[in-house]
C-alpha cells in the first residue's frame, strides 16, 4: 500500500515516524495559513461534508493568525505615532 510506502520511506532516510494521515493535517495548516479564513477548500481536501467539523480541528490556527496580526497592527502603529527624539545638530551639542 502507497501509505505504508511513504511511512517506511520516511522512517528509513529521516529517522521519523509520521504516518500519511498526518500529511493531511500538515497539508491543511499550510494551506490555512497562507489562506486565513478560507475555511471551504480545506474540507473539500479533507472530504468533511460539514465546515463545522473542519473548523472543529483548525479553528485555532485562525485564533493564532488573528493574535499575530493584532500584536504587529499595534507594534507599527505606536512605533508610526511615537514621538521619538530628534538628533541635534553638531552645533549645539555640548563638548
């Protein structure tokens, strides 16, 4: 069988035991990530007839994705608005 192939190949040349099951699981948060949301292609892959049983397993892939960008949405715009210190020119520094 193709899936026990692929396990015994890993296993021989990288030394991991991963069964192809979890290739679907990796295959999904890859795609999740470049494509927060799009919750649907995804459970047309994993062959689930409900979104919600898709959600169910990734939903915190999009929790994390949100968390990220919120910390980075507030670092760029307090550093944007903050009032940093202007360098003086060479005349008025002190000796």
């Amino acid at each position: 069988m193709m899936a026990n192939l692929v396990s015994r190949t890993i296993r021989k040349r990288l030394d991991l035991d991963i069964n192809v099951h979890l290739f679907r699981h990796i295959g999904t948060m890859l795609y999740l990530v470049a494509h927060p949301g799009h919750i649907g292609v995804p459970q047309v892959m994993l062959g689930h007839t409900s979104d919600k049983t898709t959600q169910k397993f990734y939903a915190h892939l999009q929790t994390t994705q949100a968390i990220t960008v919120a910390g980075w949405v507030t670092l760029f715009t307090f550093a944007a608005t903050a009032d940093v210190p202007r360098s003086r020119s060479k005349e008025s520094r002190c000796p």
